[in-house]
C-alpha cells in the first residue's frame, strides 16, 4: 500500500470515530488507531498487537500460531472430505481425518489450558 493510500485510509478510520494514538506501527511508522470496538490496527497492515511485556508477545504469539494451525488443519479436514465423498470406503481418508480432528481437539484442549493459566 502506498502511502497515499494509508493516509487516505486513516482519514477514513477517523471518518468513522477511530481514536489516533500517540503509538507508530513497529512496520511503517504510522500511527496506529484505536476503533470503537477496542482494535487497534495500522491503515498499511491491518490489526496490530500491542504488548506489554515478553510474557504478553509469547502467550499472542502462542494464540496466533495455534489459530494458523487449526486454520491447516481444518482446511485440510475439507480437503479429505471431499476424497471422503467420492469414496466413502477409502479408509486411509478416514483415518486421515481422525487424526486432523484429534489434532484440532488438542489445540482446543491448550487453548484451555493457556487461558486458565492466564487468569
């Protein structure tokens, strides 16, 4: 993105009530903007995380990380499927699929376990 096109997309997001921080993007050097909803994204990258400490960047690392592979995971769960349906007796894609299940469930189960350690 230009940086024409940033500053016209910070205009926008202080069109639509977006609070500018004191706060440059650790990419470009923007300013970051706080939305009504409590987000705060870059008019060149999108979403931002703001950490505190190292503590706070490795738990959103840990999450952002755990939301790409459940993204993998069930893009592939899809694909398997879709074998599944040409041939519902192809027990290697069946297989398959329970493996990918048990893989989302045990993100699902360290998710848990991160958020109730947080609290």
């Amino acid at each position: 993105m230009s940086t024409t096109d940033s500053v016209k997309k910070a205009a926008e997001l202080l069109r639509q009530g977006a609070t500018m921080l004191d706060i440059p993007c650790p990419v470009c050097n923007m300013p970051l903007f706080r939305l009504k909803s409590g987000e705060v994204i870059c008019p060149t990258h999108g979403k931002v995380y703001i950490v505190k400490d190292e503590a706070e960047q490795k738990r959103i690392q840990t999450n952002f990380l755990m939301d790409s592979l459940e993204s993998i995971l069930v893009n592939n769960v899809e694909k398997v499927a879709e074998k599944i349906k040409q041939d519902p007796m192809d027990t290697e894609s069946i297989t398959q699929i329970i493996r990918y299940l048990e893989a989302i469930e045990r993100i699902m189960r360290i998710r848990n376990g991160l958020e109730k350690n947080k609290q």
